[in-house]
C-alpha cells in the first residue's frame, strides 16, 4: 500500500537506507539534500519502505504545487526491487489531489507510459576503465583542446566554493536563480562538504583563480553540479583540463560521472565529447486547475 508521509513524519532511516540500496540512487533524494533544496516535501511510501517518492512542493496564494528544486536533476520513485511500469506509475496515480500542479523529473531507472512526460537527456560516462581507455574515447577536438590547455602553466587544487561562486557572478547572469536560490547551494556544498561528498578543484594561473567546478560524491555517482570559468580560463580549455582531472583521479572506480544534462546543443556536444553516452529521464506535468 501506498501512503503519504509528511516530512515531519519520517522515518528518516528507514527512508535514507532506501535511496542508498535503491536501483535508482541518487544524491538529490536523500532527506539531508532536500531538507536544504525543497521548500517543503512530503513522500509517497510503498508498505515499509519498500520504494519511496518525494514530493518537493511549494504553495502561494494557498495553492499547493510540486516543483523540482534547483540542482536536484532526477527525483522520482526509488525502491528496493525492480519496479514494473504499472508499479511505478501507481505512485503517480497517489499524489494527492490538492497539488493542483505538478512538473517533476523522474529519474531514468523509472519506467513510465504517460502522456504526460516530456522526455529529457542527461549524459553519463561509466568510469570503469583506465584513464587511458577513458581517453581514447574523447573526440579528437576534445583531446586538442585538453593538449592545448595542458601546454600552459596551471595548477590544479581544491578550492573553496565562495571563490568560485564569486567567479560565477563576474562571469554569467543566471535569472532564473534568486540570492535565496544561491544561498541553499552554499548551505548545500557546506555540508556535503562536511559529509565528505564534495569535492571542489579549480585552475589557478599565477595566484589567480580562472575556473573551478563542483563534484558531489556518493557511493554510484559523480555528479558535475556547479562550474564556473572566466574569459581567460575559456582561452585556456579550463572546462576541458577540469572534467579531465576528475576523470583521470577517479578513473579505474566503480563510479559514474554523471555530467546532469543538457538539451542544449553545445553543452550536449561538449558533454557528449568526454565519450559519454546519453541517459534519459523524464519530466512529468500535470495540471489540475
């Protein structure tokens, strides 16, 4: 039996050991991520938490709406055993009807027939192999680009997200992210970094920071969360040499990078050029008004 369990309500272990074993995994769905991404969330959970789906909802104006939080890609239905189609939309089929609107992105391990979803690509890139093996399958212009950053004098190191949040702002104008928005991503990448499941590296040319990004770590996934690179750190492939460190430092590992997009087509391209291979997923709108 499907039930609703508001957050308060939890059973915090009981959820958290789901997402953990669960054939869908992913970082976004853990209480400690939400609890900081979400405005609100309740779960739908199957019999003792058999499969869990939070519901990441929002109300203004007293009407209630699920909404996917900014840098959580796939949410969605997580269980323990494999999930049949008709099993898995049994948990659509229980949202409450008091979400009078509903866009969610479920994750790929979902297997959904509705004609309600907008299908969507992520990229992905197993890292189980050598780096070597890893690197014979970039594309050729992936490789020049890498050999000509490499030609420049570069240091890579970890570095802290305040510097490249500050370079984030120089370079870029996100509209759609709010102050408050920003603020949840540095509480996020403070405690994943607490928890050990972050790791932030940057480019520094003579003591100046060019470009840095951030990876968030868990048992499955490398996820590419955050970057940012100035003008100069573009001139100098720094894109390219960071995806590159992290492929080479993690290469060898059960692990999958996991690049969170794009359906824009030179991101794609780019992503696409590490020798990923696409992952869909899908988005699920409904209204009720």
């Amino acid at each position: 039996m499907i039930r609703l369990v508001e957050r308060s309500q939890l059973n915090v272990e009981k959820y958290n050991t789901c997402i953990t074993i669960s054939k869908q995994s992913r970082i976004y769905a853990y209480s400690w991520y939400l609890d900081i991404v979400a405005d609100n969330w309740s779960v739908l959970v199957l019999d003792d938490y058999n499969a869990v789906m939070p519901l990441p909802w929002k109300s203004k104006f007293m009407i209630h709406y699920i909404s996917q939080p900014f840098f959580s890609q796939q949410l969605g239905v997580f269980s323990k055993e494999e999930l049949t189609t008709i099993e898995s939309e049994s948990f659509i089929d229980n949202i409450p009807k008091h979400f009078l609107k509903i866009a969610l992105q479920f994750n790929s391990g979902n297997h959904i027939l509705n004609d309600k979803t907008e299908m969507k690509n992520n990229f992905i890139l197993d890292l189980n192999s050598s780096y070597e093996e890893l690197y014979k399958s970039f594309s050729k212009g992936r490789k020049h680009a890498i050999q000509k950053g490499l030609r420049n004098e570069f240091i890579v190191e970890e570095v802290q997200f305040n510097e490249v949040l500050k370079l984030s702002k120089e370079n870029y104008s996100f509209k759609e992210l709010s102050e408050n928005d920003y603020l949840k991503l540095s509480t996020l990448i403070r405690v994943a970094k607490d928890k050990k499941q972050a790791k932030i590296i940057g480019i520094i040319v003579n003591d100046e920071l060019i470009g840095g990004s951030v990876f968030l770590l868990d048992s499955k996934r490398i996820v590419y969360l955050f970057s940012a690179v100035s003008s100069k750190g573009k001139e100098m492939q720094v894109g390219s040499l960071l995806l590159n460190s992290i492929i080479k430092e993690f290469s060898n590992s059960k692990l999958i990078l996991d690049f969170e997009g794009s359906m824009n087509p030179s991101i794609a391209s780019f992503f696409k050029s590490f020798g990923s291979k696409i992952e869909t997923y899908l988005l699920f709108k409904k209204r009720l008004l």
